[in-house]
C-alpha cells in the first residue's frame, strides 16, 4: 500500500517583527531565524517626507547612497593580502533639497493644512475579520490563487468544486458553487474597481459621392478608464506610502548632484516653480501623470489581433516600483487601430485621420484630470494623509515610431532635418512650433521643419505640457535593440561580407556561432549552444555576449562597440551623479569618433543620419530633467503587455475578446488591491491551513536548479553563504575526500589555511607554501563538500527586488545536470583601498568545504588563481586580460580561501585570437584549454559597476 505523506499546514509564524513568513514545521522555522540572524537591514533610505526644506544626512542611512560593494575580510589566502588595519574612508555627506513651495504638506479632509508632526487622521474601516465579499481569509486565498496565480479555467473550477464536495471527510458545501459563483465574488469586490467606459470615433470630413472607403464609414470605439480615479488609487495604496516623493527634489552626495527617482530631475522642480506662481497652490503635492502606450500582437499566426493598451503611472513613486511590475503601472485604456486596404493606407487622408484619432482620443480620456491641473484637490495618500494635489502631464514612454506619432514630427526628424540629425540645433518647443503656424504655410512647415501640421498634439489642450519636453528615453528601442542590434551587430555582418566576400563570411559567421557556444555559463545569461544568428538575440545576450562576436573585426570596430557598450551601462545605472554623467559624455564622444569605421570600410558610405542613434546625444539632458532613464523604459510597459493584455486574451474565448479582456482586467485589479488592503489591516497574518500570504522572494539556497534572481529581502551589504545541503556520498575524511577527487594536495592546502588562520601576524615575506607541513596544525577529522554557495549583493541597476537586492548561485560540481564538470569563476577582494578590478583578484571555484577545528565553523573553497596580463585594461575592448597561475609543472596553482572574501561571480570569457575555433568545441572545456581570458564587463550591470565604475570611471 502506498504510504501517503501527511499535509503539515503552515501555520507556525516567523518571530521576526515585520515577517509574514509561515512554517510547516520548527526546524523551518529556525533555519529561517538563521537567515534573519545573518542580515542587518539599511534603513529606509529617505526622510520624513513631511519635513520641509534641506535634510543633511550620513550615507548609506539615508536616500540612495551609492551602492555598497559588501564588507568582507580584508585578506585572502594565497592571493595577496590587503591593507589590514587600514582607516575607512569618512561616510560620504548627503543633502537633500525639498522644493519649497509644492512641499506635500498633509492636510484635513477639506483641505486645511495640519500642524507638523500631526499623525494621520483615523480613517473608517470594516473590523478585522470582515472579508466581505469572500466568507474569510481561506476563501480569499483560494480565489486569489484559482483566477491569478494559477489562471484555471471556468471548466476545471468546476470540477475542483465537485470533488471538494464529494469528499468524504466534506462537512459542507465547497467555498464556490462553481466559477460563476467564485467570478460573482471578485466582482462584488469594491475596492480596486474603476469601472471601464467607452466612446466611438467616426471620420466627420464631407465624403464624396461614390468614395465607399471602408475606414470613413466605420465606427472605432476607444475603451478607457478614468485616469482621475486611478491616479487617486495609486496615491492610496499603502504598498507605496513608504516608496514615493511627496515633493520635488535635489539630491547631492559629498556635493555631487544625484539624479535617480523621477522627482529628483529638473524637469519636476521647474513645473513646481511655475505652480507656485498661484500662492493658492502653496503646500500641495504636485503629482506628474506618467502615461505610456504601444501597439501589441497577441497572436503572430493569424498577424490580425493587435491590441493598443494605454497605460498610467505616477511621478512619485520611486523608480524601482514602477520597474518591479506591481501595482504602479495601471491598464487604463485600448485605443482604436484604424485599418484599411493597401490601396488606401499610404493614403493623405487616411494618416490624417489616425493621427487625429490617436490625438483626439488621448485628449478625451484625459478630461478628467484638466480641472485639477490648476485647481488643487484633496486626495488620500497610502501613509494615512490626505493632500493636496496638483496633476500635470509628465513624461510619455513610447518607442521612435510612436514619439515620432506623438510629436507630430514627420519620420526621420528630431529638431534637425533628417538628413543632417548630428547637426548644431536646440530642442523643439511649442511655442516656436506655434509660432511656425502663424507665419508658414503647411508645406513649408512640413519639408523644411518636419512639422505635421494637420493635427495638433494632444498635450496643446493642458496646462504646462509641451509634447517636445515630455519625451521620455527610451533605454530598449533607442540603446539596446536599436543602436546595438539593429545598427552595430548587422553592420559587423555587412563588413565581413565587404571584406572577405559573401563565402568566405559565412565561415566566419559560422566560427563566431562556435564561439558564442563556448562561452562559459553565468548565471541568468543564456548560452546559445549551437550559436545564434546575430537578429535573433534579445538585448542581454547581445550585451554580455559582444566580445566571442566581435573577435575578428578590426581594432578600431572592436573600440567603437566597447565604447558604446560603456555608455549603454552608463545610462543604465540606477544612480547617476555628476562623475557619470561626464563619463557618458566622453563615452559617447569615443563612441562617434571610432564609429567612422563603418563609414571608411563602405558598411555606412552616408553617414550616420540614423534617428534611434542621433536620440543617444539627448540622454545626459534627458537625466538631469528626468532622473535615471531606467524608470522610464519602454520595457516598462513592455512587460505591462504580458499580464494586461496576452494573458488575459489567452483566457478569452477569443470572439468579441476586448470584452473579456476588460473584465479580466478589472478581476485582476481588485484581487490585488484586496490583497493590499487586507494586509495593511492586519489580516493575513497568522496562521492558515491553506497556505500564507505569498512571501517575498528571498535566495532558495535548496533548490540547485536556481541560478539567482531578483530577491525582495531588505538592503544588505552582501554576503556569500554555502547552500544547507552537503553532497551526499562523498567521503568525510580529508585523505579520503582528496583521493576520491584526485587533488593530491588537498590535505596539506587544508593544513596550511588553518596555519594562515591561526597566525595572522606571520611573516609575509614568506610564501605560505613554503611554510613546513610540521608548523602546520593537523588536518581537520571531517569535512563536507557542499554543490553551490548564494552571493547576495545591492545590484540596483539590474533587475533586482524592490529594494535593489539580487542573489546568484555559485557552483562547484563534478557534473552539472548529468553533463560535464561546472566550476564558476568568482571575484575575491584583495585591497579594499583600491578601485575597480585593481582591487580584486579572479578565481576559480573547484570545490566548496565546511569543516570544524578546535570548535570553529570554516566555510571555505579549494580555487585556481588568475593574474592579469598588463597593468591595464585591454585598449580595445576596454577590459581586463587574465590568465591561469601555474607552477613548475605547468599545473594551476590551487588554494584555499574563506568564502568570506568572495564577492560574486565573475565571467571569463576566452582570447580567441584570429584562428578558427576547432568544430565540435564544447564550452564545457573552456576554462581548462585556454591560456587567456577576459574578464567580461558586460555579464551585468553590477559587474561593469565593480570593474569599471567602482571607485573610479577612468579604470
């Protein structure tokens, strides 16, 4: 009979204040207490957002100090030994400057402003136990689960419900009668809901006799919602009230200006200088209207289901809510997608009438917000307070196509002409567009201004907006597939078959393919192992992936995409201050210099009059008016798409889906903002048989199979801890362990690492393997050798957890997923003191161990060293060269160090030189058969942050 395995419910609570954490069992729980016991959370990093004026501030306790590289052990075995002893340098200064004006003072009700200090009003609310409209918490959960998390369809809740009923041990009815009645229960739901509404477009120009045009006929209808009654959810929801500026910003750091949220740019303390101009404005919140739309595809077979979504966010929040996917990007429209035939689409008529049905149908959905742009209204915010706030239009994420629709500019044009994008013009505004009207005709303003004058933008019917100032950067289309995949990768393809002919370019497309196979793993980089054609890779792969691609193209190619790829970091950083700033400029210089490569080799014979490149000169001024340009991402909404509009069209019946979509849409919402409320009231806390509130992310160091990911624990300085579990069937004993994995000197590298640990003060001056066995303590009885160790590091400028924290896996292991060996490459800090990579030290990870001696724990691993080659980075590809230690014998040189001195993973990538790679080259063989690497910069954002950045810009 099979033994069946008992459910243990989790309903044993964490006793850490603040964790919603549930446990099957104690010993969960006290693996857990563990956990919490090796963390020390930062501090919420800003202040009271009810203090007026300047706060001056120790860093990192305070608003977005610069990102920490962790705090390990000055010293590392066998690699060096840094300045130990050495004095800190003093913690960096931190001044924040609030406008003095919009300062987001809380008021009553009514609008009167309240005395500092004073605690938000009480606010009425259902008791505790009140779930209405669920039966209680379990049903909650269920619903919550069925329709979100797990999607099941109408047809399998049914049938859940029936075999819930049919239990024996059933002692009732089941939670839901069937889908309906669990549908009927998300939509009595009131809180979340704002209900959609629509309105229908039709072509109002005189149609002539006989035109039977089907699109002048037809009737569009637009499906929105009303922005004003989100905007006021989203400024409500306390999973925000401790994320968001309640007024614009000046950070400055040791004197440094810092552009990071989207209120610390200056675009938003220069609309607070004009609000302030009315003194009945005086205290409010100014609250900037983010809106962001693009054409999608949900289905490519049939090529006709396109869907338009609008989507809405606020200013206040900080950048990395609005990129964590929660709840501060709202659905809040489907425009209209006139089509007709071929014959007509190219048509004056036609462009005309969908440009004024996108303008005229953003200018309709937006009335509700017009009033209050001028005349302030109270609104509750998540900590509590009510405000009053003043709305105003602010940056609209779009891609070229759609920023091209949005100005009204004709395609191809900035403010220069088309053919001439890099030539000496300012910006356009609407007052000098305005004044074209007065004094051109139409075209006039078209050939010589690249102005559509037959539509106006929708922005020209609100105060303070100018459509020409509100373009937002665009980091996916702009920098990473426009400039890089689209312009720099493809024209590496025409150069090859310019130079060496059509034939003889596929070879080298083919060795190329063999080398990006050959690429090392690294966690979350995809490996290609039959290689990729240069158009199917997405934007990360093309990054890290840029040197085993470009190995055979000339110095001066190879110099123009390391400087661009500096400045595509550049950009990207979570934080820029005035130091970065100037180095994206001087990359962007470098960047323009060397890429008249492609001109003199005949791949660009015209020039370089390309607008998504020509964008790349607007992004310093773009930081300093908006913050960092990854809040305002395309991919932002890009991602929106999938769960607003994919999914939910994949769970329609697919007739009449728009219907269906809406609806699902609205469910979604509500059971979110449920989820929300029910939190901030206390109530999903304790126990429940049916599982606990989900939980935040934190690093699974169990499951093998995790290679890392964003983690929402709270900001912690960084560590690298062994997973819990050691390999099974390995032998114990160290003269076992070292025959049974052929290390012969495994026993006498134990030895002298606990000589090492035990005599801090020895003599330097004497390498530790020159120290006699017999001055060495005695090897350990037993040792453990663990599979993987977790990094845990702050890695804003990746896509990292609400607090900036992510965790990657590090592995060790004779065989990965039943293949070859996996042994990682790491960064090991050497001398603190020192900047970027000259700091660190890279080695190779062979085994990982854990062992006790005289009743002190040491977490270790066994590692093969790497020096560089130079003492600078390699000046073509502006990166680090390095190659294996080996002694006499021609062998690696190995050695044990405390994983404390780890700092993360690191990826070498091998020095291909100009032969062919040989046919048949397996990536797993790499590390072992080449004798050169680079240390690849561009694996992520936080490696390019701690080689190039750290310290230093210029290293």
């Amino acid at each position: 009979m099979l033994n069946r395995k008992t459910f243990l419910p989790r309903n044993i609570p964490c006793t850490v204040p603040g964790c919603d954490r549930h446990f099957k069992n104690a010993s969960g729980l006290t693996q857990h207490l563990h956990w919490h016991a090796r963390n020390h959370p930062f501090q919420q990093r800003s202040p009271s957002p009810d203090r007026d004026g300047d706060v001056q501030m120790d860093s990192p306790q305070g608003s977005r100090a610069p990102s920490p590289q962790g705090s390990r052990a000055s010293s590392v075995s066998g690699g060096g030994d840094a300045a130990a002893g050495a004095n800190p340098p003093p913690p960096p200064r931190l001044l924040i400057q609030r406008h003095r004006g919009l300062t987001g003072r809380p008021c009553d009700r009514n609008g009167n402003f309240l005395p500092p200090n004073t605690p938000p009003l009480p606010q009425e609310r259902p008791p505790q136990d009140d779930f209405i409209p669920y039966a209680g918490r379990e049903d909650f959960e269920l619903a919550d689960l069925l329709y979100r998390r797990v999607e099941m369809s109408a047809g399998a809740i049914d049938e859940l419900m029936q075999n819930w009923a049919a239990r024996p041990d059933s002692t009732g009815d089941p939670p839901f009668a069937d889908h309906e009645d669990l549908y009927n229960t998300i939509d009595a739901t009131e809180i979340g809901h704002v209900p959609w509404e629509s309105f229908s477009v039709r072509y109002n120009q005189p149609i002539a006799p006989g035109d039977v045009t089907p699109w002048k006929t037809q009737e569009y209808i637009v499906h929105f919602r009303d922005p004003r009654k989100v905007l006021q959810q989203q400024l409500a929801n306390p999973d925000f009230k401790s994320e968001m500026d309640y007024a614009p910003k000046r950070v400055f750091l040791d004197g440094s200006r810092q552009y990071e949220d989207f209120m610390s740019g200056n675009w938003a303390w220069r609309q607070a200088d004009i609000i302030v101009e009315d003194p009945a404005t005086h205290g409010s919140t100014f609250v900037p209207v983010i809106l962001g739309s693009d054409k999608t595809t949900v289905s490519v077979a049939t090529g006709q289901n396109e869907y338009y979504p609008l989507y809405m966010s606020n200013g206040l929040v900080w950048n990395g809510v609005r990129r964590a996917h929660r709840n501060a990007v709202t659905l809040i429209g489907f425009l209209a997608i006139p089509k007709t035939d071929r014959e007509n689409q190219d048509s004056t008529e036609f462009r005309t009438f969908r440009r004024n049905l996108f303008h005229g149908s953003l200018r309709h959905i937006l009335q509700s917000l017009k009033p209050g742009m001028t005349t302030p209204e109270v609104a509750l915010f998540g900590d509590g307070h009510y405000r009053r706030v003043i709305y105003g239009l602010g940056p609209y994420i779009a891609d070229y196509p759609e920023q091209v629709l949005l100005a009204c500019v004709v395609q191809g044009w900035c403010r220069a002409p088309r053919d001439d994008l890099d030539g000496p013009t300012g910006r356009r505004t609407q007052q000098h567009t305005e004044a074209l009207f007065d004094v051109l005709d139409h075209g006039t303003m078209w050939e010589q201004y690249g102005v559509i004058p037959d539509v106006l933008p929708f922005t020209w019917d609100f105060p303070r907006a100018d459509i020409y100032e509100l373009l937002s950067p665009d980091l996916l289309h702009q920098v990473i597939k426009g400039t890089f995949k689209d312009h720099l990768v493809a024209w590496v393809g025409e150069y090859l078959e310019i130079e060496h002919g059509a034939k003889e370019a596929k070879k080298i497309m083919a060795d190329i393919d063999r080398r990006i196979a050959a690429v090392p793993p690294f966690p979350n980089l995809r490996r290609f192992p039959e290689g990729r054609g240069f158009k199917q890779w997405t934007g990360d792969d093309l990054k890290a992936l840029m040197k085993p691609s470009k190995a055979m193209s000339p110095p001066k190619m190879l110099r123009a995409f390391s400087a661009f790829l500096d400045f595509c970091y550049l950009v990207r950083c979570n934080v820029l201050d005035e130091a970065t700033l100037k180095a994206i400029d001087a990359a962007l210089a470098r960047y323009h210099q060397e890429r008249v490569v492609f001109t003199e080799s005949g791949v660009c014979p015209n020039g370089f009059c390309l607008p998504r490149q020509h964008s790349l000169t607007h992004y310093r001024y773009l930081i300093q008016e908006f913050g960092a340009p990854n809040g305002l991402c395309s991919s932002i909404t890009e991602s929106r798409h999938i769960k607003a509009v994919k999914q939910p069209w994949r769970r329609s019946s697919r007739y009449q889906a728009l219907s269906q979509m809406l609806t699902i849409n609205d469910r979604l919402d509500k059971l979110a903002a449920a989820r929300v409320d029910f939190i901030e009231r206390g109530m999903l806390r304790g126990s429940s048989a049916r599982g606990a509130a989900p939980t935040p992310l934190v690093p699974l160091v169990g499951n093998e199979d995790d290679d890392g990911d964003a983690s929402d624990e709270r900001r912690i300085l960084g560590e690298v801890i062994l997973v819990k579990t050691p390999v099974r069937k390995y032998p114990k004993s160290p003269d076992a362990l070292a025959q049974f994995l052929n290390l012969p000197d495994l026993v006498p590298l134990l030895r002298r690492f606990l000589y090492m640990r035990y005599n801090p003060d020895r003599d330097l001056d004497i390498p530790l393997a020159n120290v006699p066995l017999d001055d060495c303590p005695d090897p350990p009885a037993s040792v453990n050798v663990f599979p993987s160790a977790v990094a845990k590091f702050y890695a804003p400028s990746d896509q990292s957890g609400i607090h900036g924290m992510l965790h990657e896996r590090i592995r060790a292991v004779r065989s990965w997923r039943g293949g070859p060996a996996r042994c990682d490459c790491v960064f090991v800090e050497a001398d603190t003191t020192l900047p970027g990579f000259r700091g660190l030290l890279a080695a190779r990870v062979l085994l990982f161990l854990s062992f006790k001696h005289l009743r002190i724990t040491h977490r270790c691993a066994v590692v093969t060293w790497f020096s560089t080659i130079g003492d600078e980075p390699c000046p073509d590809v502006g990166m680090w060269m390095v190659k294996p230690d080996v002694d006499r014998r021609g062998e690696r040189v190995m050695d044990i160090i405390d994983i404390d001195t780890i700092l993360r993973s690191a990826h070498l990538i091998g020095i291909y030189g100009n032969s062919f790679l040989p046919r048949g080259f397996k990536h797993s063989d790499t590390m072992d058969r080449f004798n050169a690497f680079y240390i690849n910069k561009y694996a992520d954002h936080h490696a390019n942050e701690i080689l190039y950045r750290a310290g230093n810009l210029a290293t």
